[in-house]
C-alpha cells in the first residue's frame, strides 16, 4: 500500500477452531433444543465426560439442576451481565461425571442465523477454584494480622504485669519463697514467648512465607505453626525500686514525668504501672484528646502513645504535640505493618521514637524514654 499501512492478519478458520479446541477452559456449544453441539479439550479435562460421551446430550447434563441452567439463559437474554445476547464472567456451577461442584465464570453469547433468527449458544467457562482459594487466602491473611493485633493487646499488659509480679517478688519475697515464684514467672515467660512465636509466624504466613501442614483429626489438615527452637532469656532482671527512690541508678527514670496514651485499658494501666516501678511519674489518657487537655494542665517530659486511636490517631496527636512545643513522642503499635503510613509520616515530620510489635521489650522502652528525654533543652527534668 502506497502509505505504507498495514493490512490487518487474518487467520483462515480452522485456525480459530484449533485455539478453541486445545483452549484448557471450557468451550461448550448447544442448539435451541439444548443438546451439545461442540465440546472443546478443555471441557473433557475439566469434566470427565469424552466428547463421544456428551454430544449430543442435553447441556442439564453439565449442571447442578435445571434452574441453575435457565438462570444462565436467563443471564444472557438480560441486560444486567453485559447483554443482551451475551454474559461476560457470569458465575455458576457445572458439575462433573463424578458429581463433583465446579465453580466457574462463563462468557458467551446466544448464536443466530443470517436471518436473526436464534440458533443456539456457545460459552466459555473457565474454572475458578484457584481464583478463590486466592481470595480466601488473602482474606484470611487479613484476618491473620487482625487477630495478632487484638492479641498483642492483651498479650502486652499480661507481659507487663509479669514484669511488675516479678519486680514485686525479688523485693519481698524470702530468698527460699523467691526461688520457687522465679520458677513460676520464668515458665510465665516461657509460655508468652511461644506466644509471641506463633503471632510472628501467622504474621509471616500471610504475607506469603511458606508453611507446613499436619493432620489435626481424621484427616483435616492444619498449618503448622510449631515455633522454632529457643527461648527468652531467664528475666534475671534488676529489682524494681518503689516509685521516686531509683534516683541513683544509672538506668532508673526517677523524675521523668510520662504521659501515657492508649485506648486499651489494661495496655494503658499496665504500661503506667511498669514506668511508676521504674520512677517515673505518670499520667494516662485513653485518647488523645484527652492527651491534649492533660498535656495542656501538667508539666510532661514524654509522651508514649498507641498508633491507632478512634479520635487522634499517633500522627495526629504527635503533629498537635509538635505544634505546641518540643515534647518528645514515643509511638508504639500492635499492627506488624504501618497500617496507615501512621509511623512513617510521623518520622518525615521528625519523630524520634518508635516501638514496633506489641507487647513491647520493657527495657527497650526504658532505654528510648531515657533517650528521648536527654535529648530535652532541660536534662535536668530526667533526675531529681
């Protein structure tokens, strides 16, 4: 052609035809009457049914029931899946010589003569078993890290709490009573580590790890979600002292005053009780609105604070902190993701602190209140 266009590619026929046939979806084609016409290799793979079998057969044959066969018909006379004549990833079932169930999502058309008279219908039916053991692994991966999240909560007062019973222990106990509570709370921690395992792996599971599977009952499979070897250290931690006298230890947070923000009560109290062991001086708040009055009344040192809030979320509460003056903010959350980029544009506007993975490590939170309260213009506000 002189403007040096290109004439479209046309294949003859029987090319078609030999796509279709070797198609691994069903390709299945019936007259007026509803007898199968046309029965492609991927409709005998998926079905069982020969083509010698099933030609010729009402296409009922290929369904659950006679309605469930009108209601595709039905789909392609309307104009609600994208006719009408037509229907384009309508779902059904067909179900197989063994009378098993199968899922699919049909496209087709109802077939005409020259005339416009109505001859018969032909559909392509893929099976989408896999589709939506897909989607069921990626709801239940949403699920996985949701039920982490609502353990962590709880999970982080109880390793609080162990935490203050075995301060409270090495200070009153007998040496002979405190060896045998050790043994208890050491087992306490031993337990809440295998926990704190299991949460990590369905973390890791959902968001693709590989996974084992063993039978749970007669046969059900179930994930494996055995922990890996090891255990937390024996606790053997310093004794706590009373609230205000550890002012001499090098590690103690005698005159920090605190500000504890968390919409979960025992996380909150828990969280409170650990720092007043330590020293501190600290006031809670379940939101942070009411973080905002409170910081508004009361001289405070740090604020340490959920993520996720129902009025003020972390961002929001640490932006307010920020705006009204150089209080450092401590964020910690359950989620074992930045849910909503909470955490990182807390940082791109400065924030220091982070404590990821409820129940967090008590020294570790210690240690970064520490250091976020050295860096105050006034160090002085971190003894007394």
């Amino acid at each position: 052609m002189s403007n040096g266009a290109k004439r479209p590619l046309k294949f003859p026929p029987h090319y078609l035809e030999q796509l279709i046939e070797s198609s691994p979806d069903i390709v299945v084609a019936v007259d007026r009457a509803g007898a199968i016409v046309y029965y492609n290799d991927g409709a005998e793979k998926n079905l069982g049914y020969t083509a010698g079998e099933i030609l010729g057969e009402n296409v009922n044959q290929i369904y659950p029931s006679v309605d469930e066969a009108r209601r595709v018909m039905a789909a392609m006379r309307s104009e609600d899946y994208g006719g009408p004549g037509k229907v384009k990833n309508f779902e059904t079932v067909f179900v197989d010589r063994w009378g098993q169930l199968l899922p699919v999502a049909i496209s087709g058309s109802i077939l005409c003569d020259d005339a416009g008279f109505e001859i018969g219908s032909i559909g392509f039916a893929k099976d989408i078993r896999e589709i939506r053991r897909r989607d069921r692994l990626a709801t239940l991966g949403e699920v996985a890290v949701a039920v982490c999240h609502e353990i962590n909560n709880p999970l982080e007062a109880i390793v609080n709490q162990v935490e203050l019973i075995d301060h409270f222990v090495r200070e009153t106990a007998t040496d002979e009573r405190a060896i045998v509570e050790e043994e208890r709370i050491t087992a306490m921690r031993h337990e809440l580590f295998k926990i704190q395992t299991i949460i990590n792996r369905l973390v890791e599971m959902s968001k693709g790890a590989q996974y084992a599977t063993r039978e749970y009952h007669e046969g059900t499979q179930m994930a494996d979600l055995a922990t890996r070897e090891g255990a937390p250290d024996d606790g053997k931690k310093a004794p706590c002292s009373a609230p205000g006298a550890g002012a001499s230890r090098a590690d103690s947070l005698a005159g920090i005053r605190a500000l504890v923000v968390d919409d979960d009560a025992a996380v909150r109290n828990s969280v409170r009780d650990l720092l007043q062991c330590e020293g501190a001086q600290v006031l809670t708040a379940e939101n942070g609105l009411e973080a905002l009055h409170i910081f508004e009344q009361a001289p405070i040192d740090v604020i340490i604070s959920d993520v996720v809030m129902p009025d003020l979320d972390g961002y929001d509460l640490y932006m307010e902190i920020k705006r009204r003056s150089t209080t450092p903010v401590l964020l910690m959350t359950g989620y074992y993701y930045d849910r909503d980029h909470v955490i990182k544009r807390s940082r791109l506007e400065g924030l220091q602190g982070v404590l990821f993975k409820k129940p967090v490590d008590p020294e570790r939170l210690k240690a970064l209140i520490r250091e976020l309260c050295h860096r105050q213009p006034e160090p002085a506000t971190a003894t007394a």
